[in-house]
C-alpha cells in the first residue's frame, strides 16, 4: 500500500515571502498521480495543483509550484509571494493510475497534513 | 453548478442511533467517495463507487454502509452510531471511467458529526 508522509506538522511564512512544503511518499508503481489540496478553516477541500508522474516538468499554477523529484520520491509545494488567505492546512495525496476499463479505484492515499500560518 | 452538496452539516448522536448522511453531485461523474478526516491523521477512505451500481470498501469500512442510488447520489450510512465514529465527513466524485487521467476530485463541505 503507498504512503505519504508529511514530515512538517506546522509551519509559518511571513507575508510576501516564500515557503516550501515537503511531502513524500511510497510507492512501487511507475506511473501515478500526485496532488496538492488546501484546507482553509472552512473545510473545503480544494484542489492547488496537480502533477503526473510521468510529465518531467513541473506543475505551476500563478503562485504556486511544486518540486517533483521522481527518483527521491519527493513532491514539495513552493507558494511564492504568500497571502494571508493562503493560512491553511495543506494535504498532500497520492493516487494510482486507473484501469482503462474504468473498474478500478480512483481513491487518494492522504498525508496528515501541514498548518500553515501567515504573519502578516 | 452546485458542485458537490452534502447534507446535514452538523450533526449530534447518541451512542446507538442511526443516521444517514447524504451527498449528490451535477457534475455527471461516474465515481463516488467517502471519507472522515479526524485530527492529525488525513483523510481516510471510507467507501467508495467507482461507477453507478458499484460499491466497495476502503480503508476504514466498518460500522458504515452505503448506497449507491443512482448516479448523482452516494449515501452513508451509520446503523448504530458510536462515539469512534465522532469525525467530519466528505463525500467527493471524480470523472473516473477509465483511461488515464488526472481524474481529480471534487469535495463537498463536509459534515461534522458528534457522537455522544
């Protein structure tokens, strides 16, 4: 079964500067899908960005970017420029390739989570 | 579009009762989820149907059911409620049906559920 850790509980960035969120995880397959989710005190689930794991470059959306090192098995999140809004709690998630038949699982294999603060 | 809507929002029991929670989606998705997130630990998957008529067990199946009711709809089921089963809940959908895709999901607000 994959895995996916997220080693930093609780982290802070001032406002305007950059932060990194880290996630890894386990796997034994070659071709996946890779996820970013924020969770804003609302709790909504909303989606940040997306990553194939067989599409060598990586993701961005406006400020935010992710690191994909295939090989390590790391999959970070940059959030250029932070705004207050982007206080959140942050989810990485993992999810397997799908059957071509459509019988398979689309399910996401979640990480515990990161808080993020936001010193204005 | 309203995305993905679940109902109640909140909701309070007493050990042994039961309730249904409910979710509809209008994006024409053929797959559907359920999870709990409890403190620290993520979300985990409850159930799941990856197409109408379908359902199988995720990660933390037990003391739940589900129903399938057609393709909008997937709901969750707590026969006999215990205080373990305290947890907000989400319902998503994705696409699904096959091939490879990003197949992302989509979420509903959530329910918070208290189990006295």
């Amino acid at each position: 079964a994959q895995t996916v850790t997220q080693s930093q509980p609780e982290m802070s960035v001032q406002e305007a500067e950059t932060v990194t969120l880290s996630c890894t995880y386990d796997t034994s397959e070659s071709d996946y899908y890779l996820f970013w989710y924020k969770q804003p005190p609302s709790r909504q689930m909303i989606l940040v960005i997306r990553q194939e794991a067989y599409k060598q470059q990586n993701a961005t959306e406006n400020r935010f970017s992710v690191n994909f090192q295939k090989a390590a098995k790391s999959f970070s999140l940059k959030i250029s420029d932070s705004q207050l809004g982007d206080a959140a709690m942050y989810f990485c998630a993992y999810r397997s390739p799908g059957t071509y038949s459509g019988a398979g699982s689309y399910q996401l294999t979640f990480g515990k989570g990161t808080k993020l603060s936001v010193i204005p | 579009n309203a995305g993905v809507t679940q109902t109640p929002k909140f909701q309070v029991l007493k050990t042994g009762q039961s309730m249904t929670l409910q979710c509809a989606q209008d994006m024409n998705h053929n797959s559907m989820y359920w999870y709990r997130q409890d403190p620290g630990m993520g979300l985990r998957l409850i159930y799941y149907s990856a197409s109408e008529g379908t359902t199988d067990k995720g990660e933390v199946p037990n003391g739940y059911n589900v129903s399938r009711l057609n393709k909008r709809e997937f709901s969750l089921r707590l026969e006999s409620a215990a205080p373990s089963q305290t947890s907000v809940y989400f319902c998503a959908s994705s696409r699904g049906g096959g091939g490879n895709s990003y197949n992302e999901q989509f979420f509903g607000p959530g329910t918070r559920l208290t189990v006295l």
